[in-house]
C-alpha cells in the first residue's frame, strides 16, 4: 500500500489523528487538538467535521460504537497510524537535516553571530 501519497499532512491533520489515538467525537477533539499544540492550533466546528469527513474517505479514521447516541465517535486506523508514523519520521528528518545546517541556529543566539 502506497502510504507517501497521504504525506504531508497538514499541521492540523496531524494533530486530529493524534488526537484520535484513543477514541473521541469532535468536541473532545477540538480540546485534545488544542492541548497538544500548546494552544497554537485551534479547531473550528466546521473545519473538524470537513477533516473527519476527509480523514473517514481516506480510511485513517473510522467511527466506532458509542454509548452517546448524540455524538459519533472516532478512533484513528492501523492505516492512519502508520501514516503518522511516516509524516513523523519525515520531520524528524528535517529537523536533524536543519540541526546539522544551522547549528548556531539551534544554540539559542538565532543563528547571530557577536560581533
């Protein structure tokens, strides 16, 4: 299965599949979106249920049976997790290729040099 054509995924995409590591419905996701990213994604309504919808047609995330009839839950697939996995080893990449570039970047001074 042809995983690296789901990569990247977007900053928010990310965050929602890693929010559904354990089962939520959209509101918990909202929340869980939020912590994750320290407050620098935040989600609206109609932005997580156009991503739930996409994330379902792409089979990374399925609904699973709730005891809340009111609210349809959702829990990321092996399928998503392991595209997780990628888009993370992919980062990672870039950050150790930067690290390796910009090493006084990385050292706190912002890459200036004293003069």
């Amino acid at each position: 299965m042809e995983l690296h054509k789901y990569l990247p995924l977007t900053e928010t995409t990310y965050y929602i599949l890693l929010s559904l590591l354990e089962p939520a419905h959209g509101y918990i996701m909202m929340q869980k979106v939020e912590e994750l990213s320290n407050q620098t994604v935040k989600i609206a309504a109609g932005t997580m249920y156009g991503a739930i919808e996409n994330l379902l047609k792409q089979q990374l995330i399925t609904a699973v049976k709730s005891t809340d009839k009111r609210r349809k839950t959702y829990v990321i697939t092996e399928k998503g997790k392991e595209v997780l996995r990628l888009d993370c080893e992919r980062m990672k990449h870039i950050v150790q290729v930067t690290e390796k570039l910009l090493p006084t970047a990385m050292s706190g001074n912002g890459g200036t040099e004293d003069v």
